[in-house]
C-alpha cells in the first residue's frame, strides 16, 4: 500500500516539471515569432493547457492497471 502512495507522490513531484518545461517552451515558442510581448503569454498559457492534457492523458493513463 505505501508503495503505491511513493509513486503518486513521485507523481505529483514529476507534474511541476512537466509544467515548467510547457510554460517556459511556450514563452520561448511565442517570443521565436516576434509578434509582440502578448504572444509570449499566449505561448505559456497554451503550453500549460498542452501539459495539462498530456498529463491527464497520456502519462496518467500508462499507471493504470
């Protein structure tokens, strides 16, 4: 039982990376196309939603039995 508490800890841990990595790859996406300062928010905000999806779908579903 608590082995399975480690990995949805270790879970929750690995989630701000992938976070961090979506905000900051969207800041870097919307400043590469130099439209604006408004396009880097946009870049991080859309990287978050595009981490959140992958989170929900692709890395959640893979520890389910």
């Amino acid at each position: 039982m608590s082995h399975h508490q480690h990995h949805n800890t270790e879970d929750r841990s690995l989630d701000s990376v992938y976070y961090i990595v979506a905000v900051l790859s969207g800041m870097f996406t919307g400043a590469i196309i130099d439209k604006g300062i408004i396009w880097v928010v946009v870049g991080a905000v859309l990287g978050l939603l595009t981490a959140a999806f992958f989170l929900k779908s692709a890395v959640r579903g893979r520890w389910q039995d």
